[in-house]
C-alpha cells in the first residue's frame, strides 16, 4: 500500500484548486463629457471616467484577469491612471478603440483603497446617429471570456441633422392680355370717326370775326 505524504505546499495546492477564483467589482463613481452632450457627429469629445474597485475576493482584484476597455469613437487616445489609496499607482496610454488593463495593476491587499480615472479623446464619427457607446468596461477572465455582470456601458445621445428646409417658389401670375375682336375694334373706330366728324363742323359753323 502507498502512502502519499500530505506536505503544507500540496495542501495549499488544493485549497487553490477548491477555491473558485472570484471577480472584483468595478463601479462608476462618476463621469464627465467636454462638451456636453448630445454628442454632435464629426467633432472631437473628452471623456473623464472615475471608477472603484471593490474587492470580492482575497485582493482587490484578481492578478490573472484584465480589463477591457472599448469606445465607439474615432482615432481615441486613452489615458488610464490607477489609484491606490487616493494616490497615483499607474499610468497607462493607449490608442485605438480598445484598451486593456493588466490585472495585477489593480490586485491589493482588501485593505487598499483601488481606483481607476479613464480620459478618453476621440471623435465621434461623422456618421453617427441615434446614440454611441462613449466608454464600456469588461471584466475578462484567465479563459478570454467576460466575467458575466461586470459589464459597465456608458452611451450618449447623438445630436440629430436637422432638416434641410426647401424654400417655396414665388410664382408671378402671368400677364392676361384679351385680344380684341374685330368687331368691337371696328365698332370703335367709327366711334372715333363720327366724333371726329362733329368736331370739324363745329369749326367750320362758328362765325369769323
């Protein structure tokens, strides 16, 4: 019969195994927009983020997870600054529509204080519409996958294209001309030629002085 010896290392071992590795909680604490929304299409936009990291676990956050930071704005350009009890830890820059965020920036004893402020500088694109996703943060696993209820999403408002208006044409009655028949434009010339007439005997009757 075989014995297996029980050392301190091959408990720790499974008591590792046993025990389900637990994901922090990652709240928005506040957020701000320059400028305010609604976002207007093809002009630039900062976003300012601030975030609290709440310990589920035996750190404040797990060292072998990540989190992933996506924004729906063109050519962003990320500024990530991690505190620890209020003070600056680690600074991060990145470009592109995704971020990420290595976990062991963020894992501390639970007796810390761990937060994150998140600047986003983008362009929102020209041809947004409706509302856009400015800022969504996601917990991803050791396995690739996000952990199921960490997804924060924060959408704005896009200013909507107002509507062109069509001038109405100013249209000018035409000019109606009443052609004259011949009859009436004979009947009129003898009317002209009768007083005509009567005028001239009239000269010729008064008397010469």
């Amino acid at each position: 019969m075989t014995r297996f010896s029980r050392s301190p290392v091959m408990l720790l071992l499974l008591m590792l195994a046993i025990v389900p590795v637990t994901s922090a909680t990652v709240v928005l604490s506040d957020v701000a927009f320059t400028p305010n929304p609604p976002l207007e299409p093809g002009k630039s936009l900062n976003v300012v983020a601030r975030y609290a990291i709440i310990p589920s676990g035996s750190t404040t956050f797990s060292p072998g997870h990540q989190l992933q930071m996506q924004t729906g704005l063109d050519a962003a350009a990320w500024e990530i600054q991690v505190t620890l009890d209020g003070r600056n830890a680690a600074y991060l820059q990145k470009t592109g529509r995704v971020a990420f965020v290595n976990g062991e920036l963020l894992s501390y004893s639970t007796n810390h204080d761990v937060g994150m402020i998140v600047t986003i500088r983008g362009i929102v694109p020209p041809g947004a519409a409706g509302s856009i996703m400015a800022l969504q943060v996601d917990e991803i696993d050791n396995s690739g996958r996000i952990v199921p209820g960490s997804t924060l999403t924060i959408t704005q408002p896009v200013a909507g294209i107002p509507e062109e208006i069509t001038p109405v044409p100013t249209r000018t009655a035409p000019l109606v001309t009443t052609p004259v028949s011949p009859t009436k434009a004979a009947g009129f010339t003898s009317v002209l030629g009768i007083l005509g007439t009567g005028i001239a005997i009239l000269l010729l009757a008064r008397p010469k002085k």
